[in-house]
C-alpha cells in the first residue's frame, strides 16, 4: 500500500471509459471533484457528497459506487466507467433511449446517476423485475419524476413490461 | 400504471421525425381529435367559440390552431444530451483562471448578537485570498429591497445579529473549495446568544428579533368581501378548525451555483447563476449592489438542475459573490453544499391557520373567515411576504362563496427566510380549507363529496369573478368531479374500504378540490398595502412575457425565451409551437434558454415560476412566430409572384395556395432577408427576427376594495385517493390515487404528465415524510438527505391521471399552468384519507409515522431521569430544548473515595476522557478542555468548558457546561452518584444535552448511539485508570464526543 501525505499531491493513474488517465491529488481529494474538476468528466453530477443521493454513481471495476464517497487515491490501477461511456457512435444506447421514450428524466440532473446504476444493474440481473428495480432505485432522490418513466424506461430494457419475468 | 384521457397517445421518435405533412385546411375536427373522445361536447363546443380570440396579424393563424405538434407528447430535445452526460449545469460552466473560490462560515445559533469576528488567523492560512465579514460587505452592499417596508434590514452577510442557524456571517475566499472550507475553522466568532424564537404563535409576543420593528409581527391587515359577519350570525351551522402548514422544501438536485466577476473601470458586475427568476429580483441584486440594473449582467447556464421555485433564493448570494469579487478584485465562484441547502437556502412557509366556515341548512357555504399567520422566517425576503397573497384571489377554492373574511399576520423567527417553493401559497390554504370541508360534511352528516359538489363554481359561471377578485377563466368543475369519478373508479375504492374496514383494518379515503392558479399578477403582492399607499406607490399589475424568433442567414429558425428552465422542457414545447407556425419539423428549429439580461429581452415578469411557461412563454412564442411569419410570407409572395394572402405554408415550403407546385424551401425566403435586404418588399420591413411582449389584460392592480385577479389562468384539479394505515408502525400506505386536471389545451401531454407525476411526488412528501425540522432552540435538524426524507421509488404509488381541457380564453395557446398543482391538493387529499382512516382530526403534517403514533397515542412520556434505582439522581434542570437525555450506570473496582478523586484531579482526568488535547483548570473545580468532534460527516475543534457543582463527596456531584467549535455549539448538564457496592463502586449517571449547529443538522440520528458509546468508552477507561493499568492511546472522533458531552471532566 502507498503511503500518502496529508497536503501532499500525489499522481493517480486508473482508465476511465476504456482510457488510461492521470492526475495529481491530494489524499483528500474525492473521486467525484477529481473527476469533474482535474478531469473535466462533468457527466458525474455531485448532489450531496453525503452518500444519499446517488447523483454521483459510477462504476469501478464492475460494481456501482459513489464517486462522493471515495477519494482519489482510492482509484488508482482501477477501471471507471460513468455516464459518458453509455451512447454509442450511433446514438443513444437502449436504456438511455427507453429514459427519452418514457419521460424519464426532466432536469437531468440525477440521471447520470440513475443510469449508471440500472446499468450495473441490468449486467447483474438482466431479469430483474419491477420491484427489484425500484429496489435499486431507491438508491437514488430524483425530485423531477416521480421515478414513474425510470420504472417504465427499466422496464422496457429489462424485458418486464408485460409482467413476463 | 394508468395513464387516461388525452395523454395515451405517444408518438415513437421516428414517428414524428418522419412525419411532416399538414393540411391547412383542417378545420375544428383535428382539434377534436387530439381532445379524444372523452372530450367531445362542451370543451370543443367552448373552443370554438372563443377560437377567433387569437392575437393575430392577419387571419392566417388558422395553421397553428390546427397544427400537427401542439398537442403530441413529443419526445424531448433535451434529453440526447443530457442522457450522455453533456448537459452544461452551471457547476461545468469554464471559470476564468484568475478564479477564487468562496466558502461561508454560518450561524452555529439562532439567535445572538456578534460581539466580535477574529479573521486574523483564517487570512493567513494557505492559499486564502480574503476574509469578508459583514462590516466589509457594508462598504459595498445595501439592504434588499422588501415588499413590506420595516425597519429590518437584510444583507447578504449578518451584520452585528445572527438570526438563524446556518445565516451567512462571514465569506472566506481562496484558491480552491477545499483551503476556503479549512479556513472557515479559524474564523473565531464570539457570540452572545439571544433567546431563540421558533414558534410563530409565540413569536407574536415574544422580543422582537429586529430592533428596529415593534414586535415580530410585521404585516397585519384584515380583508373583507361581501358580508362575512352577517353569514356567520345568520349560519345554520359554524365549522372551525386551526391547521398549521409545516416547513417543507422542493430540495432539487442540484445545489446553487454563483460566478461573479466585477470590473471597476466600467464599475459593472458580470454575474452567471443558476437562478431561476423572477426578474423582479435583479432589480433588488442590482440595488443591493448599489449599480443600476444595465451594469449588473446576470446569465443563467443552458440546463437547471431543478428548482420548483428554490433557486430564486440564489439571489443574496448573487449580492454576496458581487462583493466578493468586488473585494477580491478577481473572479469568485461559490457553489452550495447540500447542508448549506438543507438548512439555509430557503423554505416554504409554516403557517397557523385558523379557518372558520359558516353553512345554510343544505350545506352551501356562505362565507369563510380566514385567520392566518405566516412565519417567514428572520426576514421578510423578496418575494416575501409573496406566499400568503399569492392565492388571495383564490381564497375561496374552486367555491362560489360570495361573503370572505382574511386576517393576514406576518411573523419573523429564528428560522431560514422562506421563498418561492412549488405550489406557493397553495398548500397553506387548501390543507385548512378541504380538511375543514371534511369536518364541515362530518357536522352536516353529509358526504364530503356531495358537500363539495353542492358548492362548486357552476360551469355556466364561467368566466366567474370570486368575491376577493379572481377570474376563474374556465373549467366544467362539476363535470370533471363526475369523470374522475366514473374514470377513477371511486365506487370501486369504497368497495375496498368496506371490505379492509370489515377485516378490522384502517383504511381512508380522502378527496381534494382545488384551484390552480398560473401566470402571477405583478401586482399581486400589492394587495398587502392599503388601497392609499397604493394609490401614493402606483399601480403594479400585468406579467409580460416575451420571446424572440429569427431566422438566420441558412434559413434555420431560431428561438429564444426568457422562460428559465429548470427541467421542464421548454424548448422541446416551444419548437412544437413554432414547428405549427411554419408548418415544419421541429427538428429544424433550435431553442436556446440561456438567458443574459445585458442582450436578451426580459422584464421583471421574465424566469421560471408561477406556472407561467404554457400560458405565458409559449404564448408569446406563438404570437412571435405568427408575426414574423406575416412578414416572410410579404417576401414569399413576391417570390412566389401572388398576392401575401395566398401564401401557405406545408412540409417545411412555403407554397401558393391552390397551387402547391409554385412552391420554395421554407428558408429561401428567410435567407433573402439576410443575403439580399434590397431585393425584398418594403412593407417586409429589415432583418428577419421578431420580439413579441405578451401581455395579459385581466391582470390589473388591486382595486379599492382589495379585489385582485392575482392569477391569469385557473386549472382545476380534483384528487381523491385510499390509503391504509398499519395499526402497528403507523405507516401509511396509498392504495390508489387518482388525479384529475383540467389545465386547458395541453400543449404536449406526456410532458404534462411528467409535471403531475413530479408534483405529486413532492405533495406525497410533503404529507408523509418531509419536514425541515427546528428544534425548540432553533437548531436544524434536518441537515442531510438521510435526514430530510424526499420520496424515493419505493414510496411512490400507482397514479391515475385524468385529463380535462377547457382551454382558457385569456391566454394564446388556450393552456393553464399546471406543474404545481398537486402540491396543493396532495397534502391534504393524503391528510383528508389518513383521518378517514384513522378517525382523528389531524390539522399538521407530515403524517410521518412518529407524528401519527403521537397523534393517536398521546406524546410518548419522556424518559425517567433517575433511572438509578439505588440512588436517585436530581433530575436535570435543562429541559427546556430538544435535546439528547440518558441515564445509566456502571460498575467500577475500586471504593467511591478513589473514583471520586479521580473525578476531582484534572491530571488523572485528562487521561481518562479519550482524546482530549488539553485540559486545564480555569478556577475551582472548572475546567477547559480542548477536544476534536466529528460525528456523521463533519468534523471539527472545540473548546469545552465545565464545571463541577453541587459536590457531595465522595456521593455525587453535577456538570454543567458547554462546547463550542465550527461543528456547532452544546450545553448541558448530567449527574454523578457514586454508590458503594460489594464490589466497589457502583456510578450512575444521568444527562441532558442539547445541541445546535451543523452536528445537530446531520448527526441526529447518530447522535443517541455515538453519546452511548462514548460514555461506555469513558467508564471502560476509568475502569483501567482505577484499576492502574495503562489506558490505551487516544481513540478517534466518537471518542471525543464524551468530553463534549459534558460527561467526563
């Protein structure tokens, strides 16, 4: 294990979407300011840096985590992939496209968050049913929605919409 | 889920890219289509009979009456972007590179004066750039303008008195966020703390918290319409009931963002905020900033993160940052953290309502007589006291109720100043009006249905004048009661209410009638001033609403709006409502809502509130579009070779009419405007790009007798719902929940929807879970999102909406706001089925499953202070607070002589509280000890004293004291006894603790667990110490938490 000083820079090198990146921070740093502001990634929205609101949720080798909870330096050698990583060259991916469909979103605000989490989601259980997902969407406050176009939007990438799961 | 009515219908993505065709000559029955068939018969009937009403230049509006967008649920344009995470909040906005960061220290109390400031040592800290305290800002800032004039001046930093937790009372700037947040710790701040007032009843005749005012109450009028007094003597029947409103917030996502700049050679500040409007409040920015308004530029960012009316409160700091910058002579950015949200950004208002209601034998109401009282919060701040006068001419719900009483008190506490907040003004009034019509059919022994139905404005009233002067512009109210009814299947909710009943469950149903008002009347809030200092002021009135569209050299069309959006869509509507006007794809037209009041048109009506957008904006858009269309069709019938009246437009051309080979690409006639000025007609005019200024004249001044159309547009919605409560948790569930609205023409209802759903979402909070909780001492309490509790998807019900839409005659499009509305009839159509449920008269909310358990308990009996059983400590005197209580005991080796001079040497003592810095003696048997706190998120220094009282050696002794620290302030007080035992000594211990500031916002929930620990950690080491065994190093946070506690020295 590294030993990191307080105060002191240090370079913490992990790839983000596919890419291998790198910057200096300090211990304290967290993941989500080192990801907005050294890294320019604003995808990755910040709503409460207190863990509750699932703004932040991205994914670190394969599992969904807040970026508001983590520091910097506890990323290094890892693989990250958040919201930005999700549209293809051709458009939007499914999920995305079934948010637009269903009214899924209004500010947008959360919904890097959301997405990022339904994604991990999805890889995990691609069956998961209605009250699974809102299980997990319960990670996350969207004051715009009402969830009800999320719930639908999951629901049509999950396959549920017709109860079939 | 069940979507009804008007909103089934959904295009695909590709379905509407695709389609571009229209038919100019369709007439009404389009309209009549998209309506769908439940809607056949009056509301078409009523369309066309006010369909020649439209603003029009010449009589080629018939294209966007019958246009193929308005009125499909039309994916939004937005959501590409924002979906790959490239939306530009103001957070991702560039910051120049000269930029400081700017943090505030807040009020750890409610209530003190500020007897000094000690910057010195946060000014030398790395990377700070300045310390800014309130006696700077005076320099350079003057008070905000008030709509109540009173001597209680506002600014952006505390000046001399701190009023409530979190208020701003100095502004560290620095090179990062980080080293601006470490230097607020060393800020040292002496208060003398003032007697806290948190109550708005007894905030009436408490101290006045401004030193200027008599007394806290700072605007009382009575209003009378009709004759009130008469119907209440003559009134079969008086039904009275006192409701009050809790404090609430919309709370969006995203926190307040300010970059501010100034430069002194042009004296001018540049400000980018993501404010929301209204833009009455740049005038009070640009005053406070002591400039005139053209050299204070305020720009909004592309996208919002929510706001529901929030974010107006952005506007002090807007001033603050000013200064700042000012000061610092560079760019400052500041961005809010979700407790500096949580606890000072802004609130709706609690209110005490006392609401009479006089009734003839039948049931009809004949007058209403309303005694409210308004807590604002320390300060009447703009747009205060706007929340109570909003719905004046409403007050009588969707009601034909000719005789009106309203006494109006404003009050001030030691609370946040409250604002603009989703449903302003509305669910203070509509929780005590439909509980009580509830309570009034319970007296009558009638259903409350039926009490409501022999009371509603008649649909052949309509447009009807209220008695306190609204004008209720149009609706079938009965007849929307009747197809919710019907459509809702309320027979077949009874139906389970019997059933649940019969298997001995707790099962309600609950209804609300409400009206919805959208596009405030400026003058509304002038109602608050008597009909002479009116007359002195002038009149206020109207809500202008202006937008701009061009075309531009290619061709493309172009729009821009002052509407302020905050997530609802805007631009995916507006690009619908030009799209019909042009008879185009909406793809080709682009909307921008970045506002910038140095180069866009706006007025003081201009932003983001008051449902304004689908009357409003979208109006104006459409009356833009229509004239500069009259304008390209001057320069296509040249073109063309035939006479401007023949000019139609279809399939992104524009054609001859009856000849639709004569025909050119909608933008070659517009670039020639560009490309070619000469070559076009005169009567043309120059440059392609119309400003239209909407304006609404229904909404004039209040006149002499306090009559106000405070509102252009009145939706209804009528709401009813079953819940079933849990006879063990209190929890309340909602079985179904059916909303019916009738907002007039819906301009793309899948977006309507999506408003219903989110403002339901936020009323279902409001009545179930949210709460900005204040302490009797006036801490918050509600610092976190784990402690104010917004709906999360597990919490959110089936929603079955309903659709109506008698449009309304007074606004462009035929559309009503409609956004806000189930933040008025949520609450209490929620609190109306609990108490059918419960069979109580509840009157507050939330109906949190603790508040009900209260409700149908009684309050729990507050914990025994002398849980020893061998001897009885003297209960704690300090109980006047929320506060933390325990009691216990523990047994230590050692004879009570031993434990008690290890209590009495500071040296011993030291080592005994776990990780405590220092501990010195300040006099006999007092001392300072020096301790690091952190508990939940926050962590911090302080300064603890304490001081041993009423000894009794070696029997028992009493700590009194306090700590103080950037993490907030504590006092308290426990009792020692020390009992001899077989096996030693037996101590027991009682305490009470209060606390306030940041540790009392997030660590509530904490706190009863980390107080329990820490004092098992004290006695496990004063075990040791008695025991001579070496006690282990210092521990971490918790560990401190003892000494703060008032437990261990």
């Amino acid at each position: 294990m590294r030993y990191l000083e307080a105060g002191k820079r240090h370079t913490v090198r992990f790839t983000l979407n596919g890419r291998a990146v790198e910057g200096d921070a300090e211990p304290r740093l967290l993941l989500s300011d080192f990801l907005r502001q050294t890294l320019g990634a604003f995808g990755t929205h910040v709503g409460c840096e207190h863990g509750s609101c699932g703004a932040c949720t991205i994914q670190m080798d394969g599992k969904a985590v807040r970026s508001c909870l983590l520091y910097a330096v506890q990323v290094e050698g890892k693989a990250l992939t958040t919201v930005e990583n999700l549209a293809t060259p051709d458009g939007l991916n499914e999920l995305q496209a079934a948010m637009q469909k269903h009214h899924g979103l209004q500010c947008g605000f959360c919904t890097p968050g959301i997405l990022m989490s339904l994604t991990q989601l999805r890889e995990e259980e691609p069956n998961a049913d209605e009250a699974r997902i809102r299980d997990v969407l319960s990670g996350h406050i969207c004051r715009c929605t009402g969830y009800d176009g999320i719930v639908k939007a999951a629901l049509d990438v999950f396959g549920d919409v017709f109860g079939k799961n | 889920m069940t979507v009804q009515g008007a909103s089934r219908k959904k295009l695909s993505v590709s379905a509407w890219t695709r389609e571009t065709s229209i038919d100019v000559t369709e007439g009404p029955k389009c309209w009549k289509h998209r309506f769908g068939p439940s809607l056949l018969g009056l509301h078409v009937a009523y369309w066309a009979k006010h369909e020649n009403r439209f603003p029009s230049v010449n009589n080629s509006t018939e294209i966007s009456q019958n246009g193929k967008w308005v009125g499909q649920s039309m994916p939004r344009v937005e959501d590409p972007t924002l979906l790959r995470g490239l939306g530009r909040f103001a957070d991702d906005l560039p910051t120049p590179a000269n930029a400081c960061h700017a943090a505030f220290l807040r009020s750890p109390i409610a209530h003190g004066e500020i007897s000094t400031i000690d910057t010195a040592a946060a000014a030398a800290m790395p990377g700070v750039v300045a310390v800014i305290t309130g006696a700077d800002l005076l320099q350079y800032s003057a008070p905000f303008i008030t709509g109540v004039k009173v001597d209680a001046p506002q600014y952006a930093l505390a000046i001399d008195r701190v009023r409530y937790v979190g208020e701003p009372v100095a502004m560290v700037l620095a090179r990062d966020r980080y080293l601006a947040e470490d230097a607020l710790d060393a800020i040292v701040v002496d208060y003398q703390a003032l007697p806290p007032v948190v109550d708005p009843v007894a905030a009436v005749d408490a101290p006045a918290l401004h030193p200027g005012t008599d007394g806290n109450v700072l605007h009382d009028r009575y209003f009378r319409y009709g004759d009130p007094e008469d119907a209440f003597a003559t009134a079969a029947h008086v039904v009275e009931g006192t409701y009050s409103y809790p404090r609430n917030s919309c709370t969006p996502m995203e926190c307040f963002c300010v970059i501010a700049d100034y430069d002194p050679g042009a004296d001018a500040f540049e400000v980018m905020a993501n404010f929301q409007g209204p833009y009455t409040l740049h005038t009070i920015m640009a005053r406070s900033l002591k400039v005139p308004g053209n050299r204070m530029r305020l720009k909004t960012p592309p996208f919002s993160g929510g706001s529901y009316g929030v974010k107006q409160a952005v506007f002090p700091y807007v001033v603050a940052l000013g200064v700042a910058a000012r000061i610092a002579g560079r760019p400052v950015k500041w961005l809010e953290d979700r407790l500096e949200h949580l606890a000072a950004a802004t609130s709706a208002t609690n209110r005490v309502t006392t609401l009479r209601a006089a009734l003839d034998v039948d049931g009809r109401v004949l007058a209403l007589d309303y005694d409210q009282l308004e807590d604002c919060g320390a300060f009447l701040r703009a747009p205060e006291p706007a929340t109570i006068y909003r719905m004046h001419g409403n007050m009588t719900g969707a009601y034909a109720i000719e005789n009106l009483a309203i006494h109006n008190r404003v009050v001030v506490t030691n609370k946040t100043p409250t604002g603009l907040m989703r449903g302003f003004g509305g669910p203070q009034i509509y929780f005590p009006l439909e509980r009580l019509m509830d309570k009034a059919a319970a007296r009558l022994g009638l259903d409350p249905l039926e009490l409501r139905r022999r009371n509603l404005v008649p649909t052949a009233a309509m447009p009807y004048r209220t008695a306190p002067g609204a004008l209720l512009d149009s609706g079938d109210y009965a007849g929307s009661i009747d197809r919710a009814v019907r459509d809702g299947g309320l027979a077949e909710l009874i139906a389970r209410r019997d059933s649940a009943r019969a298997a001995g469950r707790m099962y309600g149903i609950g209804m609300a009638v409400v009206v919805e008002p959208s596009i405030s009347n400026m003058g509304y809030i002038t109602t608050l001033l008597s009909p002479e200092q009116r007359e002195r002021s002038g009149p206020k009135n109207g809500a202008l609403a202006t937008a701009t569209v061009a075309f531009d050299p290619s061709g493309a069309i172009s729009v821009a709006v002052s509407s302020v959006p905050q997530g609802q869509g805007h631009r995916t509507v507006l690009a619908q409502v030009v799209a019909d006007v042009f008879a185009c794809d909406p793809g080709e037209v682009a909307v921008a809502t970045e506002h910038d009041t140095a180069k866009d048109p706006w007025t003081i009506a201009s932003g983001n509130y008051a449902s304004r957008f689908a009357g409003a904006v979208a109006g104006a858009t459409h009356t833009a579009a229509l004239q500069l269309r009259d304008r390209l069709s001057l320069i296509a019938a040249a073109d063309l070779n035939i006479p401007p009246e023949d000019v139609a437009y279809g399939n992104g051309r524009i054609f001859a009419r009856g000849n639709p080979d004569n025909s050119l690409p909608l933008g070659r006639s517009a670039a020639k405007a560009h490309w070619s000025p000469l070559s076009i007609p005169d009567a043309a005019g120059a440059g392609l790009r119309e400003t239209a200024f909407w304006n609404m004249p229904e909404l004039a001044e209040p006149d002499e007798g306090d009559r106000i159309n405070s509102s252009g547009a009145y939706g209804f919605i009528f709401d009813y719902c079953g819940v079933e409560v849990d006879p063990e948790t209190y929890a309340v569930r909602i079985d179904r929940y059916v909303t019916m609205h009738d907002a007039g023409r819906l301009l793309n209802p899948m977006l309507a929807d999506g408003q219903i759903r989110g403002g339901f979402a936020q009323g279902m909070g409001a009545a179930l879970l949210e709460e900005l909780c204040y302490a009797p001492d006036g801490s918050f309490q509600a610092g976190t999102l784990a402690d104010y509790l917004a709906p999360t998807a597990m919490e959110i019900p089936e929603l079955t909406i309903l659709h109506d839409q008698s449009p309304s005659p007074f606004t462009p499009l035929g559309a009503k706001g409609l956004g806000e509305g189930n933040c008025m009839s949520t609450p209490v159509c929620i609190a109306n089925a609990v108490a059918d449920a419960v069979g109580e008269d509840l009157t507050t909310l939330p109906l949190t499953r603790s508040n009900l358990a209260e409700i149908l308990l009684g309050e729990e009996a507050p914990e025994s202070a002398s849980a020893s059983p061998s001897t009885p400590a003297p209960t704690p005197t300090l109980v006047d607070g929320h506060a933390l209580h325990g009691s216990g005991g523990t047994l230590v080796p050692a004879a009570p002589v031993e434990v008690w001079e290890l209590l009495l040497d500071d040296t011993k003592l030291a080592a005994v509280i776990p990780g405590c810095h220092a501990l010195t003696m300040t006099g006999e048997n007092a001392y300072r000890a020096d301790v690091t706190l952190g508990v939940g998120p926050v962590k911090g220094r302080f300064v603890a004293t304490v001081a041993l009282q009423d000894l009794d050696a070696p029997r028992s002794l009493r700590l009194v004291g306090g700590a103080a620290g950037p993490l907030g302030t504590s006092r308290g007080e426990g009792w020692l006894t020390l009992t001899e035992t077989e096996g030693g000594t037996q101590i027991d211990y009682t305490y009470t603790v209060q606390i306030s500031g940041k540790v009392a916002a997030v660590g509530g929930r904490m706190m009863d667990g980390a107080a329990r620990a820490l004092i098992n950690q004290f006695f496990k080491r004063l075990v040791s110490q008695v025991d001579g065994r070496e006690v282990e190093p210092a521990q971490g946070l918790l560990a401190r938490l003892l000494s703060w506690l008032g437990i261990g020295p």
